[in-house]
C-alpha cells in the first residue's frame, strides 16, 4: 500500500483525509502559513493566491487543507491528485 506523506514532518498515512486532518490539527491550527512562516487573516485564500501564480509548495499546503466550505472543489480535487501523484512518484 502507498503512503502519503505530510510534506511538512514525518507523519505518513495511506489515507487522504487523515492526512488532511494532520495537517490542520498540527501544522495550520493558528493560520501560519508553513512556507512563509507569516499568519493570516485567511491562511486558504493566501495559500490559493500563492498556489494559482504556481507556487508548487503553496499549491500542496492548499490541497491538503482544502475543506467542502469553498466552492474550488475541481481546483482542489486536481490539487490532491497532483499532490499524491508528486508522492507516488517520490516514494
Ligand atoms: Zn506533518
Ligand atoms: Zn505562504
């Protein structure tokens, strides 16, 4: 079986969701964002801002935090699949 791995430490799960759930509880609970270790009012809209112009690592943290409450749900599922695309090729 694949893992996924969070891009941020080494906590690794072969689900998606869980390592959604990682990232939120321990990485973006304060809305910091882990690239430019900056806070913001709207951490998803800068990490969507930031991943839209093509930054790749903005383009991750936002795949892997992104929740049902915006209405990107094709920008984000296209996201995620990069995402475990780019960690199956890796791992
Ligand atoms: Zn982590
Ligand atoms: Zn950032």
């Amino acid at each position: 079986m694949e893992m996924l791995k969070c891009p941020l430490c080494d906590f690794q799960s072969k689900m998606l969701n869980s390592l959604k759930k990682h990232m939120r509880t321990q990485h973006l609970w304060d809305d910091t964002c882990p690239i430019c270790n900056r806070q913001f009012k709207s951490l998803n809209s800068h990490l969507w801002n930031k991943a839209k112009r093509g930054c790749r690592e903005h383009m991750v943290i936002y795949a892997l935090t992104a929740n049902g409450r915006n209405n990107k749900a094709n920008e984000v599922k296209k996201a995620s699949r990069d995402y475990a695309e780019v960690v199956l090729e890796v791992g």
